[in-house]
C-alpha cells in the first residue's frame, strides 16, 4: 500500500484553489497524513527585508484565517508562505518538506496552455512526488457536506513503461484503500505509425496485438490485487490522449493516474505531452505519479 504521511496544498486563497483543498484535507484524514498549505508571493527585490517579514506575517494570518473558515474543524496542517516563481517554489517545497502527494487546481486553459504551459503542467514535469490535479466542473468524488471520498472507479493509463508501472502501484493502492473498480487502458498506436519505441515489443502490426496487450495488462496487475479489486482492461488504437479521456467520460472514471517521463523538450514543450493534454481536458482529477525524490539541503 502507498504510504502518504505529508500532503502539500498551494493555495491562492480563490474559490478555485478551494476546490484543491478540500481534496486535500479528505485525503490527508483518510491517510492520517500532515496538510502543508502553501501560499507563493512573488516580492520585490528591492523592497525593504523588514516589511517583507511583516508582509509574510499578515499573509501568514490570512491564509490560516481562510482554512479555518473554509475546512472548520481541521487539526494537523500547518501555512507555510513560499517566495519566488510558483512552479519552480512548490517544487522545491515539497522535496524540503517530504511531500508524499501535491494536490493542485489547475484553471484548465486548454490554448493558452498549449501555448506557455501552466502552473500545475510545470508541477507535474518537475516535482518531487506524485501531483494530484483537479479542476472545476469535472466529476467530483469528495463529498461537499461530509467530506467523505467517494471513490467508485480508477483509470490507469499503462505504455508498459516504468513509468505507468508506478502510475498502476497509486492507482492499485487506491483501489483497495476506498474499494473502487480498476481500470487499465493500453492505446496502441494507429496502424501506420507502429514504428513508435514504446510499442516496439509488438513486432509486426498483426491481427492478435490486441489479444497480446490485453494479456499483458492482465498480467501487469499482480494476482492478489485481482483477488482484491475488480480489475477491467481495455486495449483501444488511435492517440492515446484521446483514448483515454473518451474511456474516462463513457464509463463515468472518478480518478486518472498516468506517469510522466519528465521535463518537456523541443515540440512537446510547445504543444504538450499526452499527459499535459490529458490534463488540461479530463473529465475527472487525475493523480501525475512520479518518483520521491528528496532534498539533502539540511533543514
């Protein structure tokens, strides 16, 4: 089972990032897990360090007065009120202070984010730890009045990659935790384009690649995970961004866990990844799973 002991939530007091955080206090009750609320100021850096200290002070203030009043009744959590760019801030936040899971709004820009980027696109390429992004208007398993999770059904998106093995480790522990339905996708690439490395344990496009995926994905989850969860594959071919926000919204997905290889390069960081495309149109909150990497900087 995963392990989530330090949960990160920026913060920028919206109703927006509002939504982040009462995932983040459902999930941080659920797991017994410590809630670190950050908030990031960009200062100026010529202004006067004694007012900044204020500044931080009053802002400090303002962010537990805003929890409080919005999550009444919440104990283990504390502010902690970042400076500098909020991408590259969180980032390092989370590695200081051992996050083991960022939950994160992201306004979904879907052209602008082609574009520039976002904030969350930027978390979930470099952090330390798995990102788990929501937006708004998307299927919601968090129960408003109650808080409760509400966990039904769990896409993995798997390559057959280490990275999506991971993907498949947050999803399979999900999936027992709050006793939800499994689901893995594998999307094979379309007929013309089976040169791609990923799918080059395929060999020759024939006609029992499909049966030979849908093995494979049987196979990726280990047996007494099958005994535990309800556990469905699906092997579809086409773009995979696609395949995958179409199974989430026909078969009523609450949660999409998906890897990522890292930092975007050349056109992928103009036009994004399958992750970022994902990211910016899934009908539900989806977990980026990415490998603990944690600071030596001394505390």
């Amino acid at each position: 089972m995963i392990t989530i002991e330090h949960i990160l939530c920026p913060t920028d007091l919206s109703p927006e990032s509002d939504e982040a955080l009462r995932y983040a206090m459902a999930l941080g009750r659920a797991y017994k897990a410590k809630l670190l609320i950050c908030y990031c100021q960009e200062y100026d850096l010529v202004a006067d360090p004694e007012a900044e200290m204020h500044a931080g002070v009053a802002l400090s203030d303002d962010v537990a007065a805003h929890v409080s009043k919005l999550l009444p009744g919440i104990e283990n959590w504390e502010s902690i009120i970042l400076e500098g760019e909020p991408a590259v801030a969180i980032t390092q936040e989370a590695a200081k202070g051992r996050a083991d899971l960022i939950v994160m709004e992201s306004r979904r820009r879907p052209r602008a984010a082609a574009l520039l980027g976002s904030t969350a696109e930027a978390v979930c390429h470099n952090a330390p730890c798995p990102v788990l992004v929501i937006h708004q208007r998307e299927r919601e398993w968090v129960d408003r009045e109650t808080r409760e999770i509400e966990l039904r059904r769990i896409l993995v998106a798997h390559d057959f990659s280490g990275h999506s093995d991971l993907a498949l480790s947050y999803g399979i522990s999900f999936a027992r935790k709050f006793s939800a339905e499994l689901h893995l996708i594998h999307v094979l690439p379309p007929r013309d384009e089976t040169e791609t490395p990923g799918h080059a344990w395929f060999g020759p496009y024939e006609d029992n690649v499909f049966q030979l995926a849908e093995s494979r994905l049987e196979k990726a989850v280990p047996p007494e995970d099958h005994r535990e969860c309800k556990v469905y594959t699906d092997v579809q071919e086409g773009r995979p961004f696609h395949g995958v926000r179409e199974y989430a919204k026909d078969n009523d997905i609450d949660l999409i866990c998906m890897g990522v290889r890292g930092e975007r390069e050349g056109l992928k960081a103009m036009i994004g990844s399958n992750t970022d495309r994902v990211l910016r149109r899934a009908p539900c909150p989806v977990l980026i799973a990415r490998p603990h990497l944690r600071s030596t900087a001394s505390s």
